[in-house]
C-alpha cells in the first residue's frame, strides 16, 4: 500500500512512518518538507504522487500558541486538513485524520464515547472540531481519529519531562484536577495501520490505551517506573496542584477527556492494553537505554 504520513516530526507521525516502512511504500513528511499553512505547496505535494492513503498527523498543538495565532491555527488545523480531503475525495485515497480529546465538553467524569457532546474550548479545539467536521463532510467513509495525552520515543512529553525534572528538583507538582487517557505512540501506530486497511473504518473513533487519570497519576506513576528502573530521582512523589492555581494557561482546558476504546477494539480487532501497562513497556524499553 503506498502511504503518505504527514507530521513525521511529532511523536506520533515519527512513530506512524517508522511502523509502516518496512510494510508499505511510505512517503515522510515533517513540517519542513510540507508547509501546510501553503494551499499551493499542499497542492503540488499531493498533486505529483500516486497514493493509497493518507495518515494526517501534522497539526499546529500549541493551545496558548494558537490562541495567540489563531489565522495560522485555522490555516493548519482546519483549511490544510480540508483541502487534503478533497485531495483524496478525487484520488479515491482513503484518509485518516488526527484529532485531539480536547473537541469533547469534559464536563462530566467518565470515559468519553464517540458521540459524546463536543463544545471546544479555545482556538486550538475549535480548529480541530472543525477540521473533523469538513474531513467528515467532505468523505463520511474517511476516519477522524482522536487521541490524547502521546508518549513515546521520538519526542519528549509530558512524562518525561516530569522525569527529568524529578531528578534536579526534590520538590515536583503535576496537575490532580484534569483527566485524560496517556496513549502510547508505538501502539497507536500498529492501531493507525490496522485502520487505514479496515476499509470500513469511517467516522469517529477513540484512538489510544485503555482507562484513565489525572496529570498527577500519569507522572506519578512514570516516577514509580523510572524509580523501579534504577533512575536516581530527588522527588519521588508529586505535589497535587489545580488547573486554576496555573497562570500560564491562556485559554482553558477540558476537564474530563479520558476515552472509551470500545469502537476502537472492535474495528482493529485488537484488545487495547491499559495505559500503565504501555507507559511501563516505554519506561523499560527506552529509559533502559539512557
């Protein structure tokens, strides 16, 4: 199958592109190589090359950088991704699209299924909702895919940075009052191409591990795992803080984002390891290495 990847310079599109090359034709590009604030250079990209599908993965993230930026979060999150639709609407390319959790409401705690309300705070959800909603329209058969919370080896995250810092500093906080699902990308990519060759796999769908946390469990328990693999740390438990006691957010954040992985089991017929289980396999796997 000849695939193009974009955002190959994230955790995820890096994770993508490295699982499917040795399986597929895989065509990379990073931001460098594909500007997609350029309709024209979108365009010329798509438009010289023979394709299959397309796994969509680039995205402008920043949520306080889009509030501050919101013409290029619109051209990024919701034009590029509307125009690369109708690319592979008229290629008869199939397309799977990169989402967020931060589309749902998260007013209320739970796991969040595919159908939940979405009321998207902020420029960085509101282009993402609305980069799902052309994708959608342009194609119903293409798959929006939301994820949350990405770890893994391409890129530092959350985790890692609550290791690092738990290794000068004996006095760390992490976030106890938002709650998500940490997803790993080595996982997600197997799931991403059990996907793109499920040609019935359209719509929404959950993509990530199984359950969920606060900030501060998901850095607690990567502490307890660099803990457990001989990693000398200063701080060994996590002060709880409060989204509201954190100045720097320009813009807020879903409360409750942790996702059902129901529909996504049943389409790659795969179980969904738990969210612990791969953060361990990650921890043991690479931290190992350092």
């Amino acid at each position: 199958m000849r695939i193009i990847i974009t955002g190959t310079g994230g955790r995820l599109g890096a994770a993508v592109a490295r699982h499917l090359r040795d399986r597929h034709r895989v065509i990379a590009w990073d931001r460098k190589a594909l500007d997609l604030r350029s309709p024209e250079q979108i365009a010329d990209h798509f438009g010289g090359l023979e394709f299959d599908a397309v796994i969509h993965c680039a995205a402008l993230t920043g949520v306080d950088y889009c509030e501050q930026h919101p013409e290029e979060a619109h051209a990024v999150n919701t034009a590029a991704p509307a125009q690369i639709a109708r690319i592979c609407h008229q290629r008869g390319a199939r397309l799977i699209h990169i989402s967020t959790d931060y589309v749902y409401d998260g007013r209320a705690p739970g796991l969040r299924e595919e159908s939940d309300a979405c009321a998207p705070l902020g420029v960085y959800a509101q282009t993402k909702h609305a980069a799902e909603l052309a994708v959608l329209a342009t194609d119903p058969a293409f798959l929006v895919a939301r994820a949350s919370w990405i770890f893994g080896p391409d890129r530092a995250g959350f985790v890692d940075a609550i290791i690092q810092r738990a290794q000068k500093d004996p006095d760390c906080g992490a976030i106890a009052d938002k709650w998500s699902t940490p997803s790993y990308s080595v996982d997600q990519a197997a799931l991403l191409e059990a996907l793109v060759l499920h040609p019935g796999a359209g719509g929404v769908v959950n993509l990530g591990n199984a359950g969920a946390c606060s900030w501060m469990e998901y850095g607690q328990a990567g502490l307890d795992l660099a803990h457990a693999a001989g990693i000398p740390l200063k701080c060994r438990v996590l002060t709880p803080q409060k989204c509201a006691d954190l100045p720097g957010f320009l813009v807020g954040r879903p409360v409750h984002t942790a996702m059902d992985t129901t529909r996504l089991a049943s389409l790659t017929g795969r179980d969904i390891r738990p969210w612990q289980e791969a953060l361990a396999d990650y921890i043991g796997t690479y931290y190992g290495r350092r």
